[in-house]
C-alpha cells in the first residue's frame, strides 16, 4: 500500500504541473502563469467556502458539537483546500483548451472557475465517500495501511480534473447553444 500511495502523490504532483504546462502551452507566457496562479489562489478559496456549505446542508449534525468542528477543521478544511487548488489549477487549464474563442476567454474563465468551485465542493467529497465505502473491506486485511490516504488523493486527482471539465464543458455546451 505504501508503493500506492507513493505514486498516487507522484500522480498529483505530475496532474498540478501538468495543468500549469497545458496552460502555458495555449497561452502568451506572463498573462497565462498569472492567470493560473490566481485561478489556483480563488479556486481554493471557492472550493473552501463551496465544501463548507456541502458540509452544512449534507452533513448538518458536523457543525453541532465541539467534536464535529474540530473534525471539520483537521479533516475536512484541509481536503477542500487541497482539493480547491487542483480545481483551480484545472479549471483554468480547461477554460484554456476548451474556450470558444480568445474574445470570451476571461469571462469564459470566469464562470468556469465559479461552475468548478460549487462542483469542487461537492464531487471529490462525494468521490472520497463513494471510494471509501467500496474500499473499505481492503482496511479489515491491513488495518496499519495507508488506505483513507489513498482515497483522499484519488478523489482529490479524478475529482478534481472532472469538476473542471464538467464545469467548462457545461459552459462551452450553453454558450453553443445560446449563439
């Protein structure tokens, strides 16, 4: 399991600094790095309020003891953080690859990015709670292993991509439609 989550991380890695070379790729160099170290920044501070608010409608009985903030403050806020700045860091990627043309570039982006950050909130979570219930039994062979880690960065590195990509490919889908 050790092996696993070593190159899970590895995969992360490689997914954020993928998503910055596509950028730069599609992109002029100063404005496309700036472009993604701010939609980076706002997508984890999107994804962190988005999560939070998942948490208070799904969850409710979370935020009900001290118990539960302090859960949602070592469990939870980190994930969303985690998980927002993948989402931002892809969301931009994609907003650059899938955008109609470069005239709606920025406001593409930009409903993108709020499309990614209210998904981004809720699919890796979904993702991280779908993937533990299914994997759950491998946990009763190695109770010592690294499975909810490996869970975490699964949903964080599927999650994250596919938040994204449903965002913006929603909103390339409606801007077709509507001109």
């Amino acid at each position: 399991m050790a092996i696993l989550l070593n190159v899970l991380m590895g995969l992360l890695a490689l997914s954020f600094v993928a998503s910055g070379v596509l950028v730069l790729v599609r992109g002029s160099f100063p404005w496309s790095v700036l472009v993604w170290v701010l939609g980076t920044g706002l997508g984890a501070v999107l994804v962190v309020l988005s999560g939070t608010f998942w948490v208070q409608l799904l969850l409710p009985d979370t935020f009900e003891s001290q118990g539960g903030g302090i859960a949602f403050l070592v469990a939870y806020l980190p994930f969303f953080v985690i998980s927002g700045l993948f989402v931002g860091a892809w969301s931009v990627a994609w907003g650059y690859f899938l955008a109609p043309s470069p005239a709606n570039l920025w406001w593409f982006q930009g409903v993108g990015l709020l499309g990614s950050a209210v998904l981004g909130g809720l699919l890796p979570g979904a993702m991280a709670a779908l993937l533990s219930k299914m994997l759950q039994p491998l946990a009763v062979y190695d109770p010592e292993s690294n499975l909810n880690l490996i869970i975490l960065a699964l949903a964080v590195l599927v999650g994250s991509s596919l938040t994204a990509l449903v965002a913006h490919g929603t909103t390339r889908l409606v801007m077709r439609v509507m001109l």
